[in-house]
C-alpha cells in the first residue's frame, strides 16, 4: 500500500483530538500523511497539531524518500478553514487536499475515535484486493457498535433488516454505504466518483459517496475492528445490538434535507423511485419521532419544526433546475 493518507475533520473539540493523534502516534504503520482539517480555525487546535507533528517527524521523520506532489516532506499538514463547512465540507476539503498533495490511499475520520494500533495494517493487507474498505469499530464502552452496511436507495434509507453477525467463514461482506467515521478508499475510486460531497454539510454524505464507490468497485465490509469511538452519546438499546442515538435539532433538519441530495444522485444512476422514497420519507419521520419521544424527550415540537424544514427543503433540491453532482476528478 503506498502513500495512505489519514484524513481528520475537527471542530471544538481539542481534548479528543489529541486522544486521537495520540492513538495515531501507535501505529504499528506510519501513514505517509495526517491531514488534519480545522472547521473551527482556532489557534488551540493548531499548537496541538503543531506539537503532534514534532512527535511524528521524531517518531517516524520526514517522508523525504516519497515527496508529495509540491514536493513537501512534512508528515502532518494542518488546513484551517475559513468558515464551518460542517463535516461534509471538511471531509471534502481534506480528501481534496490529500489527493492534491499525491495520497494513494485515504483513512478518513472524525475527531471523536481512536485508532487501533494494528488499524492501518490491517487496511493495508485489505487493500491487496480491495478499493475501499470498511472496517468494525467498538463503542466508547469498548462494546461492539453496530453499522447498518447496506443502503436502500428506492427508499432512500438505510436497510433495517441488516444482519450485524459473521458466518463461519464469511471473510467479508458486500455494501453500498461507507462511513466517514473508519472509511478507506484508494485514490482510483476518487478519481471515478469525485470527492465527498461539501453541500451536505452534515449526515448521509457518507451513505452517498459508499453508494457512489459501489458503482465502480465492490465495497468491503470486514470483520476486522480498526478503531473505536471515544464520545459517550445518550442512547436506547434497540434489541440485542442496535441503538437508538440521541441527536439535536440541527441535525434533524439534515437528516430530512439531505435525502433530496441522495434522490438527485439516485435518479442519475437510475435507482429512484417516486413512491419509494415518499415511503422513505414517512419511515425517517416516524424513526425521528421515535428517537424524540425516546432518547431526546424535551424536544418534540422543535424537532418536528426541523424534520419539516428540512423536508421542505429537499423538495426543493429535488427540483432544482441547477442541480448538478460533484465531478470525477479525471
């Protein structure tokens, strides 16, 4: 594997991502890069980037013998935005400026996990025959966190009736999703499908660029844990393995808003159908609604207020004239 570039999006959270690159500092494979994007532009986060990149070049040193593509040998790179681009810009911004610096290969995550020492390693032998991976993950509890690896695309909505187990012998599992929070993809499938896209700005901009990697290359989910997540969220066990998170209002409004960004992707790669997605549309209000009344109690008039305005915008996303998908980037 050459040229694996970790790719972090932060914002306001200082303390875990100096977990994070603490646990980076672990790995049993250096990355050739750790591009680290600052939704926040805060001079905080940069001492702590800045002291992490000491680490790493006493660590690890400089990569003077496999120089970027301007030519640079610093090891972490640290891209302040000028605006919260939420994560979907970030994530956008940093694949865009790990491809432009020569990355082969691209980890990216969230500010908020830890990486397992053997992670990169392990991604790396997937790689042999795999273009974009996605790897098992343990909670803040160091429990198992359960994915829901396969999308519906008629309905817009991630498929319920995934099964989480492993058969004897099943080395992997086939999916049409990827989650920023873990996902691996080489530089081919950027090539073909585009970087994630930055209008998003949060929630199931992951689903869409795993849906879009699907229809160049197969898609692996692997039994292999790669990191865990490191931020405790007030949940509800739904069953044996899953659970219901608790999120905010804000997000609510994306979770309806962006499903007209995933029907415009659909339709051009003829996987939308009109009473599906209504169908889909009316099983996220009613999973929302469950999650209000469940885990976020006091907020069922302002959540209800931003499912319907996200709704109302997707309609209009939906028939947007100007609309078009983020490029391939060859």
């Amino acid at each position: 594997m050459r040229r694996p570039a970790i790719v972090i999006v932060t914002f306001k959270r200082q303390g875990l991502l100096a977990g994070l690159l603490e646990s980076i500092l672990g790995l049993t494979v250096a990355p050739w890069r750790v591009v680290v994007v600052d939704n926040e532009n805060s001079h905080e986060t940069a001492r702590i980037v800045g002291e992490f990149s000491g680490r790493a070049r006493a660590l690890w040193g400089d990569t003077t013998d496999d120089l970027d593509a301007e030519g640079g040998a610093d090891r972490v790179v640290y891209d302040p935005m000028g605006e919260n681009t939420g994560g979907s810009g970030g994530f956008s911004e940093g694949v865009r400026r790990a491809h432009e610096l020569g990355a082969e290969w691209f980890w990216v995550m969230d500010d908020d996990v830890a990486v397992e020492p053997d992670g990169l390693e392990t991604l790396a032998r997937w790689s042999e025959e795999a273009q974009a991976v996605m790897g098992l993950r343990r909670d803040f509890d160091d429990g198992h966190f359960f994915w829901q690896h396969r999308f519906w695309p008629r309905l817009a909505i991630y498929n319920p009736l995934s099964r989480d187990g492993w058969r004897p012998g099943e080395r992997y599992k086939l999916c049409n999703a990827l989650c920023f929070e873990g996902g691996f993809f080489s530089r081919e499938v950027v090539d073909q499908i585009g970087l994630p896209d930055a209008r998003f700005f949060i929630y199931l901009d992951d689903a869409l660029y795993g849906y879009l990697a699907s229809k160049v290359t197969p898609v692996y989910y692997v039994p292999d844990y790669v990191l865990s997540r490191r931020r405790e969220v007030a949940n509800q066990a739904v069953g044996s393995v899953r659970q219901l998170n608790s999120t905010s209002d804000m997000t609510r409004y994306y979770i309806t808003r962006n499903r007209g960004y995933l029907a415009r992707y659909f339709m051009l790669h003829g996987d939308y159908s009109a009473p599906g997605f209504a169908l889909g549309t009316l099983l996220t209000f009613a999973k929302e609604l469950c999650r209000i009344l469940i885990v976020d109690r006091s907020h069922l008039v302002s959540g209800m207020r931003r499912l319907v305005a996200g709704h109302c915008e997707a309609r209009r996303i939906l028939h947007d004239p100007t609309w078009e998908p983020m490029p391939p980037l060859r």
